[in-house]
C-alpha cells in the first residue's frame, strides 16, 4: 500500500489509487483525486453521480453495474465518461471513495 497526502493528511491507498477506507472519504479527498484524473471543475453532475455511489454502496456494499448507475443518475454511458474521463469504474468509483470495484461498472 502506498499513501497520498490530502490537505495535511495521509491518506492510506491501494496499487491503483483507491482510497482503502471509504469512511475517511471527504470533499478534499474528492477534490484531490479528481485533479489526478483530469477533472478540473467538478459540477453539479459529478456531484450526482458521486453521491449516488456513495449512497449505493453503503445501502450495498458495492458498487451498482454501469447499467444501473446509468439509468438511476439520467446520464448515457457516454456522458459519464465525459464527467469522468476514466470512466464509471476508475474514474467516478475513485472519486466517490468507494474500494476499487471488482465487477462491471
């Protein structure tokens, strides 16, 4: 494992930059971790997408399949991948603090 700082703070994270603890999961970290995949502004949009996978994967305890997420959050596949550039699993799952997903997202 390996760590990142994030406003003063070490933050633990797994080879592929998941945060390990999704509790320790805030606004800096979400901030941080867009800036390392390339989303300079964060809109009202990624908000949505990100609070909805928090909000799944603690009523689930995983991540939703990308189809789910999709028709839940109103967005296509392909604008999420234009919020998030890495796309739903690596990109949002990342900024939304979620541990790194195993299936289809």
């Amino acid at each position: 494992m390996s760590y990142v700082e994030i406003s003063g703070k070490q933050i633990e994270v797994d080879e592929d930059g998941f945060i390990t603890d999704p509790e320790l999961w805030n606004d800096d970290i979400v901030r941080a971790f867009a800036h390392l995949e390339g989303v300079d502004e964060l809109t009202e949009n990624h908000w949505k997408v990100i609070n909805y996978l928090r909000d799944y994967w603690k009523k689930f305890g995983s991540a939703p399949i990308t189809r789910k997420l999709c028709k839940e959050t109103g967005f296509t596949l392909q604008q999420i991948y234009e919020m998030f550039p890495s796309g739903p699993a690596k990109g949002a799952c990342k900024l939304a603090g979620l541990p790194k997903p195993t299936g289809c997202v």
